[in-house]
C-alpha cells in the first residue's frame, strides 16, 4: 500500500492543476512535526480531513482551514528543511512539493479559498 497526503481545496484554482499529491511530506511527517512542535506550530495531521462526511451522524464534516494559515505552515517547513540539509533524504522532492504547495496556498489566500490536507491510499 502507498499513501499520500493531497491538497483539498474548497474551491479551484484558475491556472492550476486540479490535484496535488504531497508523498514526500507523508514520508517525512515523523521527521518534521518535531521541528513544528519546537516553534508551537500544530503538527501536519492537524490539517488533515480524511473523511467529507461523519458516518455515524451523516452529516458532513466542517474540517476546513484558513489558506494563510496553511501558507505560514508552508513558509514556516521550507526554512526548517532549508537548515537541515542533512536531516531529509529526498529533500530536493521534498522543497519542490512545498514549493507547489505554498504557491497554491497563496492564490488561495487572495481569492478566500479555504483548504485541508487529505489522504490518498493506493493499493498495489
């Protein structure tokens, strides 16, 4: 089985694709939450939604976040990993994932779009 943690967004983005995979931050969770815990940030699986709906209640789950405070997360992880060159083994997929993330969070700031993080499960 593969997982991956994916960018949900309540709304599309104009001028980009209509999913975004994050492997390289799934894999390294264990690694970075630490480093978020020392600067009192909220660890990555606080921004996780892994279901729309509560299936107890039926109802839908109101799991969204502010898109600023997911792109503070995002500034606050590239200059973690920037300083830790060492620390992460595929660290250039790594920044180029937060990259993309950060960019997509910040167009998202301006238009109001809101975001969480899901989980993608592959089965092989």
């Amino acid at each position: 089985m593969r997982a991956c943690y994916r960018l949900i967004l309540q709304r599309p983005l104009a001028g980009f694709a209509a999913e975004l995979q994050l492997p390289e931050l799934y894999r390294e969770q264990q690694r970075i939450d630490p480093l978020l815990k020392q600067r009192m940030m909220p660890p990555i699986a606080h921004f996780l939604c892994p279901f729309d709906c509560d299936d107890d209640k039926g109802e839908l789950l109101d799991c969204w976040f502010d898109a600023d405070s997911g792109w503070r997360l995002v500034q606050s992880l590239l200059g973690l990993i920037q300083d830790r060159a060492l620390a992460f083994a595929n660290r250039p997929a790594l920044l180029q994932e937060l990259f993309a993330l950060g960019e997509r969070l910040d167009a998202a700031r301006f238009s109001g779009n809101r975001w969480h993080l899901g989980l993608a499960l592959e089965f092989v």
